[in-house]
C-alpha cells in the first residue's frame, strides 16, 4: 500500500486507518450495541496483517475499553502501527460524559492512555473536542507540553473550526485535523480541507461511510432491528425522511462498485480520498471479514465519469 506523509509530521501513513470506536462496546453513551472483544482483536490484526499502518482511538471510546482492546491487540507481537488516540472527553462513576481542556485533566488522560495502550509514547495525541471552548488555549499549551517532554510525537485537533484552529496555531502548530467527512456530510470542503492544504496540516477524516450508512449492508430492515444501545437507531440520518435518500444514495453507489466488483462502503470512502487534502480515512470495523472487504478502498479511484454521477446525485437530493 502506498503511504502519505501525515502533515509535516516524519509519519507516513496508508491511505485506511483503522478506526476502533465502535469496538469500545455498549456500556456507554454513544456506543454500538454488543460487540465481542476477541472478534475486535481479531479484527485489529487482521487490519495490520493486511498493511493498514496506523490505529485510531480515544479515551473516550466505550469509557476506556477501545483503548484497552488495541493494547491487548499489540502486546506480544510483531506489530507496530502508529498508535492515534484522543483526549478531552470524560465520563463520572455513572458513565455521563463531559468535557475538560483543563492542563492537569489532559496530562492525567494521557498518562491514563499510555497505560491502557501499554505503549511508551501516543505517536498522535488528539483534542477530541474543543470544549468547554474558553479553555482551548489552556489545553492547547498542555498538548504542546507534551510533545516537547517527548510523551506524544504529534498532536491534532478533532472537530474543530477554522476559528478554533486558528486560535491553537498562535500557541503551537497543529499537525492534523481530525474532521467528519463523507457524502453525507461533505461540508468540511468548504473551509477545513483547504485551509488544512494551504497550512500543512494532516487531516484523517472519520465517517467516511457515515457510521455504516454507506457501507451496502446497511438496509431499512437492519435499520429497524438495530438494537436499542446503538446510537445510530435515534440518530436522524438513519430515520425517515433522511433514510430513504440516504439508501438511494447506496444505491448509486452500489452502481458504481459493480462494475468494478466493489461494494459500495469502497465506493464511499474513496470519495473522500480523492480530496487532495486528506490524507488518511478512519474505516471503523468490527471483525476482520470487514476489513477485508474494504481495503480495496485504499488504492481505488473514481473516474472523472462517476464522480460526476455522485455530483448530480448530490445535487438532486441536498
């Protein structure tokens, strides 16, 4: 697989990462229902067997769990991908989340991280959301601290604004951009990937088949019978009327991967390779079939033909 440079970090990373939030299981708010663990590990490796280099995860992600699951993952082995995880986003002895850019909660999150991943140092540490946002800057001096001591290599922000990006950059510089991009959500093209192109920054985009939605095996059945501790059975993309557009826009895509014998999932999250700013899509997968399946999506491209196709698609159905 060929490999990016990730911003004007030394990285150089596959096009696919992957992407272990919806490993982290069901105990926690914005999980995805029942999820085996050594069906997960199994799927980590899988990916890494595969050539995929470099791992996505957070804290946050089932309250700690995910993070645990990558460790168990790597311990013993040959393996050595680029370990990505965020922080910012707390939970209480309950289980509610909130959030903190305090300087000490981010340095207690990162020691807490390292543990779990059972690694020496976080190759990218992330601020997975700018809030509570009066303290970006606060926290933003921490994730500079760390880098400097050696503990991170690299440090990113997620889900945040060009205002808010602007605003970390006059404290130290942002080496990637974690931002929700897809063909349901493409709205990071107009302001985040090209003022991420034009200041060097690395973007990993997450979602790139909208949580499943544009992965060809999402269908209003499964949509239906999704159990009730998965957020997606109240999220709007996946209830009417959002559904029905959204699964004719599956179906285009399952147009285009025929010819090519591809499902639409690698039709979908190659869309937003083709983005000269991206660098890298986060492909979240929960067993290794998955991966397998989807890996083509590193190396295929979309003629200028089926991208017009999925343009006037768009276009018709906003």
């Amino acid at each position: 697989m060929k490999t990016r440079q990730l911003g004007r970090t030394e990285m150089k990373i596959t096009p696919i990462g992957y992407g272990s939030w919806a490993i982290g299981g069901n105990n926690w708010a914005v999980g995805w229902g029942p999820q085996d663990d050594q069906e997960a590990i199994a799927a980590i490796k899988r990916a890494l067997n595969l050539g995929i280099n470099w791992i996505d995860t957070a804290a946050v992600y089932g309250l700690g769990h995910s993070e645990e699951l990558v460790g168990q993952a790597l311990k013993g082995g040959d393996y050595h991908p680029y370990i990505f995880t965020k922080c910012s986003r707390l939970w209480d002895d309950k289980g509610n989340l909130y959030g903190s850019l305090k300087a000490d909660s981010i340095r207690r999150e990162a020691e807490a991280s390292l543990k779990r991943l059972q690694v020496d140092v976080i190759d990218l540490y992330q601020m997975h959301w700018p809030n509570p946002e009066q303290d970006i800057e606060e926290g933003w001096t921490e994730m500079a601290r760390l880098k400097e001591e050696g503990k991170v290599r690299a440090i990113g922000v997620s889900n945040f604004s060009v205002e808010q990006m602007r605003r970390a950059m006059k404290i130290a510089p942002i080496d990637s951009l974690q931002p929700p991009y897809s063909l349901i959500r493409p709205e990071a093209e107009r302001e985040l990937l090209p003022f991420c192109q034009e200041h060097g920054i690395g973007v990993l985009v997450y979602s790139p088949m909208a949580s499943g939605l544009l992965s060809g095996s999402m269908t209003r059945e499964r949509v239906a019978n999704l159990p009730d501790d998965d957020w997606r059975k109240h999220d709007s993309r996946f209830q009417e009327p959002q559904l029905s557009r959204n699964l004719a826009l599956v179906e285009k895509l399952n147009e285009i991967g025929f010819v090519h014998n591809l499902p639409a999932g690698v039709v979908a999250i190659a869309w937003t390779l083709r983005q000269p700013a991206v660098t890298g899509a986060i492909v979240g997968v929960r067993n290794p079939t998955q991966i397998e399946n989807l890996l083509p999506a590193a190396e295929f491209r979309l003629s200028d033909t089926e991208m017009d196709e999925l343009n006037t698609f768009l276009e018709k159905n906003p």
